[in-house]
C-alpha cells in the first residue's frame, strides 16, 4: 500500500493523527484488513439474506 | 497454603450444604492464596477482600439460618474486566476506562448476586478483549503457571490464570473469536461458550455486538454446568437474547457416550492448518477414548476453515470499529499498540464488504447445521499449539490466530475446550467439542465422558501449591 493510499483511507477514516503517528500501525492494519475483503466470497446471491436482521421488540403486554 | 484453593465449586457447596465448611473460612483462604500468589501471576486488577468478606459474611448467616440459596451461594467468583459490578470501575485493563465506575451490575452480576455468589475482584483481560498479552497498559498481563512464565491465552486471561493456581473456583469470560476456550485451552482449564443469546451480554462492554458470548469458567465440567446454570435466561432488553426454555445443563452428565454420534472436524487442523503434532496426537486419543466409551466417533467435513475465520474478524472488525472510532481518533494514545493497531483495521472495511459477510455467515451456519445432521456434536481442536513464552512476542502473534474457534462464534453453536493432556514439556494441550444450538446439555455430557475417563482437568500446575 503507498503513501498517497495510506493517506486517502486513513483521512476518510478520521485517523489522520496516525499518519504521523502510527504510520506502520496504520500500514500492517489496513492491509490484513485488506487481505480479509480480498478472501470474502464473490457468489453470493440476491437470495442470500443475512440472518443478523432488524426486528422490533417483543412486548409481553401485549403479546405482540 | 491451604488446598482449600483447589476445592471445586461442586465440593465447595456440599461441604456448605452439610455445614462442614463456611464461606467466610473459603474467602479468607483464598484472599491468602491470592496475596500470596497473584503478585507473580497478575489475574487480579482489583481485589476485593472487605467486600467478599462481607459477603461470605452474610452467606454464612443466611446458610446457618437454613436458608441456602443454591449451589452458588456463598462461593467466590471473579469477573473480567469488561462485566459491570455496580460501585466498582469497569476499567477494560485500558487507560482510557481506568475511571470509570459502573453505576449497574450486569445482568450475570445481578444473576450471581441473586445466587448468593460472592465476589472477589475484577480480572485481567486483554485490552478492550482484543489487545493482549500486552506490557504497555496501566496493569501488567496475566501470566500462565503453566511453563512458569507462558501465554496464558485471552482475552479472558484473568479467569484461566485464576483458576489455574487455584485463586478462585469460578470465574466469567466472554467469547468473540474464542475468548473464553483460549484461555481454557492455555491453562488446562474448562470454558463453555454457550449458544448465542442463552446468557445476557447487558452490562458488559461489547467488542463485536453479533458475536459476543457471556461464558462460565471453571475447573472442571460438572462446575461449568452449576455456573452456566445461574447466568443462563432470556433478557429482553439484550437483542441477541433468545426467549427460550433453559434446561437442567447438568441432566445429562454421567450418562455416558454410548451410542452417541460424534464428527471429527479433522481437516480444520490438519489439512486448511496444521496444528502442531502433540495437538494433533491429543486430538486422535481423545478421539479413541471416546470410541472406547461406546460413541461412534467418524471423520467429517464443515466448510473450510479460513472461510469462517474471515466471516469472523470481518464482522468482528467491523463492529468493533464502530464501537471504538471517536476514541481512536481522539485519543489514540491512551490505547496500548496492540489493542489500537486490531481496532483500526476495521476503518477500511466497507458497508457491502460488512453485508456480505453477514450475509456468508448465514450461509455457514446452515452448511454446518447440516453436515452436523445425525451427529450429537463435533471434536475439534480449541489451540493449535501449546502456550509461548509471554515474553515471546513473535511467538504469542504467531500463536493467536492458530485456532479452531472462530467458527463457533460464527455459527453460534454451544462449544466447550477442555484439557486434553500435556507435551513432552508439560504444558497444557485441549480438545474443543461443539453441539447443536441449545444443546449444552450435550456437550457437557461428552464433556464429563472423556474428563472422567483421562482425569486431565485433576492436574495442576507444578510449583503452585
């Protein structure tokens, strides 16, 4: 990962302090991040739904 | 010192029953053995010698009044650092929660506090629990007797070394990507990581919302089930909570394996990773143990191993991202180096990347479910080596994402580590088993099976007496 990179993802992220501070702290944690979206898989489909789902609160009172 | 350390919370409550032992007698051994021992071992980040005296106090009274209220009335357990004890600071073993005191008991403080248990202090953690073994917090990392100087495994680090020398009898952790069953793994004790939404995770700090778990941690399996008995319930201000029935967890322990079916997920650690031989071996025996007992015990397959582990610390990084983001931009030096560089990773995952690995995470646990259809549960590997030096930098980084416990966090699934032997250098190996959501009945089941038949949950660290 360059430095123009490097600094592109940590200024959107709101980490520029780190640029100065923890530039490789930055560099060795972007990229393993980077290497684990790399790695999700590409087939998911439109049927794949995620089962962590919004969902209202139950209400014993009314049972609803 | 006295061995009264080394009572388990099951032995410890017949003898209150009977009136042949009293808390505060309990209390004050193990305020000595912590005095004594934890200034080598660290598992303590608060100590709280008036208050369980108090408390043993006032369990005695309430005890020789013929009022017990249990079998977790009047033992001492500890907390980790993350669960809130009201009046007493919540620090996360972080410089920046070093203040903060927390003005609610947790929801499994307010369950241990109804069962009459009593508390003895705040327990190390990894920082936040996901920064650790780490030298540069405001409190030093636990250290493993196991070796006399190791990785004692985390985050719930605290809980396992307490256990292992015999400070306490019982103790919390939480499980995100294998917290509870690392520290069991590298301090031959028992952790159960029970399924997702059986015990209320309202009061303690979160690390990843969707896959944080409130664990038991004890000596042996029998205890496991006695502790998860109390936390487990429906809380219906936790989200993750499931309303559902909870059972007797020990029902079904010393009913033996026979006729049960278990699968042996070889190829997480020998095959997508290669555990280290000793590992491997301790794997294979227990394995045949089993076999001996009368289960079917056959080899097969879940899906591949990376593919939960990156289910995993994308959600994991994600979430916890979002939890940690104004502090780490703040205030990024009140965070040790390790807790800071884990949590800002999650900066660069996306919202679609953070959706997709929701959405592959539902797809997992349905491929698990059915390759685990017929079986009553799996044997795995927890650890895929034995503990490093703590002071071994390299070797604890190398060592910390060996592991087979991600996938449970994953799938939600009960999953207990217990000791499984020793290498040739002493020190702790484990073996993991896995069940059916809601079934950890089943679980400790198989889990006793094979205690009782090896007796490796009865050693004890050499040099701790």
């Amino acid at each position: 990962m360059d430095t123009n990179e490097l600094a592109r993802l940590a200024g959107a992220a709101g980490l520029t302090r780190y640029l100065e501070l923890y530039p490789e702290q930055l560099r060795a944690a972007f990229s393993l991040t980077g290497d684990l979206v790399r790695r999700l898989p590409k087939d998911l489909g439109p049927t794949d739904e995620p089962g962590h789902v919004f969902r209202l609160p139950f209400s014993r009172e009314t049972g609803q | 010192m006295s061995d009264l350390g080394w009572l388990s919370l099951a032995e410890a409550s017949r003898l209150m029953d009977a009136r042949k032992l009293s808390p505060v007698t309990l209390v004050d051994a193990l305020l000595a053995r912590i005095e004594q021992l934890d200034p080598k071992w660290h598992a303590f980040i608060r100590l709280m010698p008036e208050e369980a005296r108090a408390a043993a106090q006032a369990a005695e009274t309430e005890i020789m009044a013929g009022r017990r209220r249990g079998p977790l009335h009047g033992i001492p357990v500890g907390l980790k650092d993350i669960i809130d004890l009201a009046g007493v600071p919540t620090t996360c073993h972080s410089k920046l929660f070093a203040g903060h005191v927390a003005t609610k008991n947790a929801v499994v403080t307010e369950r241990l506090e109804a069962a009459g248990a009593v508390f003895m202090g705040k327990l190390s953690t990894h920082e936040f629990a996901i920064g650790g073994p780490s030298f540069d917090l405001p409190w030093p990392p636990a250290v493993n007797p196991w070796g006399g100087g190791n990785f004692p495994g985390g985050s719930s680090s605290g809980s396992g070394v307490a256990l292992a020398t015999g400070m306490l009898p019982a103790a919390l952790g939480t499980d995100t990507g294998g917290s509870v069953r690392n520290p069991a793994s590298m301090c031959a004790i028992v952790g159960l990581k029970p399924t997702y939404g059986r015990v209320s995770r309202r009061g303690v700090f979160p690390l990843s919302f969707s896959l944080d778990h409130v664990g038991p941690m004890t000596r042996d399996v029998v205890d496991n089930a006695l502790l998860l008995q109390v936390l487990a319930g429906h809380d219906p201000l936790d989200p993750g909570s499931v309303d559902v029935a909870v059972p007797d967890f020990s029902a079904e322990i010393g009913r033996g394996v026979k006729g049960l079916k278990i699968g042996l997920v070889r190829h997480f650690y020998d095959g997508d990773e290669t555990a280290h031989p000793e590992q491997i071996a301790a794997i294979d025996a227990a394995a045949e143990v089993l076999r001996q007992q009368g289960a079917d015990v056959r080899e097969i397959r879940l899906a591949p191993l990376g593919d939960y582990s990156v289910c995993n610390r994308i959600i994991l990084a994600s979430e916890a991202f979002a939890l940690h983001r104004r502090d780490l931009a703040e205030r990024p030096g009140d965070y040790g180096a390790l807790a800071r560089q884990r949590l800002v990773g999650g900066a660069i995952i996306g919202a679609a990347d953070y959706v997709d690995a929701l959405r592959q995470r539902d797809r997992l646990v349905h491929l698990t479910l059915e390759a685990m259809a017929g079986f009553d549960a799996v044997l795995t590997a927890s650890s895929f080596d034995p503990p490093p030096p703590i002071d071994d930098v390299e070797a604890c980084a190398r060592v910390y994402p060996r592991q087979a416990r991600q996938p449970f966090n994953v799938t939600g699934q009960p999953a207990i580590a217990i000791p499984a032997g020793f290498t040739a250098d002493g020190l702790p190996l484990s073996i993991q088993l896995v069940g059916h959501p809601w079934a950890e009945a089943r679980v400790y089941r198989i889990a006793h099976a094979y205690e009782a038949a090896t007796g490796w949950t009865k050693h004890r660290p050499p040099g701790v007496m």
